[in-house]
C-alpha cells in the first residue's frame, strides 16, 4: 500500500507529513480528521487502479501521436 499516493488522489488539500512509508509515520496537519489505516487499506485497489488507468491512457495518447 502506497500511503502517499492514497492521501495525494483522495484527500486533496489535506495537509499531513509522511515519515517512512508505514501509517505509524503519519502525522495529519488538518482539521479533518484523519484517516484510519483500515480506511486508507480499503481505499489502495481503487488507486491502483486509477494509476494504472491513468498510465494506459497516457501510453495510448503517446501511441496515437
């Protein structure tokens, strides 16, 4: 799981700080309150597959040129 990637797609504006790549290394800047490490567990296939979406559009667009 790419806890990075998971805060930058779904909480966008949110302020937080990573240290390392494990939840433990999380510390939430915002107001909001911050999310579980369930929560962003269950978030991971759905941006997987956004990335992987989004890299298969880039290639087919750079393959049309």
């Amino acid at each position: 799981m790419d806890i990075a990637t998971i805060l930058t797609r779904k909480y966008a504006g949110a302020e937080w700080t990573l240290y390392g790549e494990e939840y433990a290394g999380l510390e939430w800047l915002s107001d909001s309150p911050k999310p579980t490490e369930a929560e962003l567990e269950a978030l991971w296939p759905t941006v997987q597959y956004e990335v992987a979406y989004a890299q298969v559009e880039q290639a087919r667009q750079v393959a049309y040129q």
